[in-house]
C-alpha cells in the first residue's frame, strides 16, 4: 500500500508537469491580473483556464426592448 | 485530438488526481472524499453549463436568456453544492472538517457573488462588482485547486509517516 501511495504521489506530479506544458499554448485570459500573471508565468494561465463558476466570464447584457 | 484534450479543465483534473490520493493515502471514505466528489461534479457541471450558454453567445435573441440563465445557474449550482454538505454532514452525524468547511464556505461565497453581480447588472447601471466577478472567481477557483493539492499532499505525507511509525 505505501509503494501505491508513493506512486499516486510521482503520479500527480507527472500529471501537473504534463498538463501543465499542454496548456502553456492557450493563456487567452483578457482580463488585467491575470494577464499579467500569464506574461510573466504563462504555466499560471493554465490553471485557471475552463475553471468553474464560469471563470469570471460575463455575458452581454441585453438591450431593453423598446416600446 | 489533442484539441478536446485541452477541453478538459485543469482544476478537473487535479481535483480527480487529490481525490485518488486521498483516498490511498486515508484508505476510507471520510466526509473530505464526499465534498471531493462534489467538486469535481460541480466542476463539470460548471463546464457543460458555459460551454452550452456560450454556444447561444452568437443568436442576439438569445442573449436575454444566456444572461439571465449564466448568473441564476452558477448560483444555483453553488449553493446546492454548500446545501448538500451541510445536509450530507447532518445524514451521516459527521462533523465537518477544517477543509471541507473551507470548501463548502467558499461555493457559498461564489454564490452570493454570482447573484449580486446579477442583481446589479439587472437594476443598476453601475459597475462596481465588475473587477470582483472578473478577477475574483478564477482567483478563487485557483485558490481552492491549490489548497486542496496541498491539503491532500500534506495528508498523504502524514499519512506515509504514521505508516513508517507503525511497522
């Protein structure tokens, strides 16, 4: 069970540096902070994008109906 | 192919890796595997839902729906997340832990946020919740990845030490 443990562990490591490196390619945050977080660590970028609550992205606000 | 590769959220993914750690590294299902369980079906819950409101984005006929339905949804989703832990909590007569409290708390406070972005976006004109929604949720969701990572290795390590100890 420890040797388990002990490779979930290299596992997860694995699993971030390779996740990590295939999401240096896509840093499209806009917004200020994070835009600069992603000019001086792009791997940053990677951990925010697609996160939930819809990763602060607002939708247009329609225009009110004219009478 | 590598493209729907990439699709795949990185907070899902670390939150999949922390809860297959955790569970090797406590060998039981405690309260933290539970509220884990929550975070990655929130998380893909999350993703279906932008991903189909977003593909309403281009229909101007649409766009009253998509804004009306991508604030109340997130809310929503968020404070059943905080209402089934509690709930879950009093089912099973388990005290909730540190970090699953700070977990459940923090779904609660994305959704107040959610709605009062939403109430001010709908009543008002003003615009001072903007760089709080725009910067302050992928804020949050990084601070929730990393503190579950850290939370789950730091376990694991005393986990991996009790064991040393006990042979």
């Amino acid at each position: 069970m420890k040797k388990l443990v002990k490779i979930s562990v290299f596992a997860v490591i694995g699993l971030l540096s390779n996740t990590v490196t295939a999401f240096q390619s896509t840093p499209d945050r806009s917004n200020k902070v994070f835009g600069d977080i992603c000019s001086v660590a792009p791997w940053a970028c990677g951990m925010t994008i697609s996160g939930g609550n819809g990763d602060g992205f607002e939708p247009e606000k329609p225009k009110p109906i004219e009478k | 192919m590598s493209a729907e590769v990439i699709q795949i959220p990185l907070t899902t993914l670390l939150n999949l890796a922390a809860l297959i750690l955790y569970t090797l590294a406590v060998k039981r299902i405690t309260f933290f595997s539970f509220v884990l369980v929550g975070l990655l079906l929130i998380d893909v819950l999350h993703q279906g839902i932008a991903i189909y409101l977003r593909s309403f984005l281009s229909d101007e006929r649409s766009l009253s729906f998509v804004f009306h339905a991508w604030y109340i949804s997130f809310a929503f989703t968020d404070f059943l997340f905080f209402l089934c832990g509690l709930y879950l909590a009093k089912v099973v007569g388990s005290d909730i832990d540190k970090a699953s409290q700070f977990i459940l708390f923090t779904y609660l406070v994305l959704g107040v946020i959610q709605m009062l972005r939403f109430a001010e976006r709908l009543f008002t004109d003003t615009n001072l919740m903007a760089w709080l929604y725009s910067e302050g949720i992928p804020l949050t969701n990084l601070v929730v990845t990393a503190f579950v990572i850290s939370y789950v290795i730091r376990v694991t390590f005393v986990s991996l030490r009790h064991g040393v100890r006990t042979v």
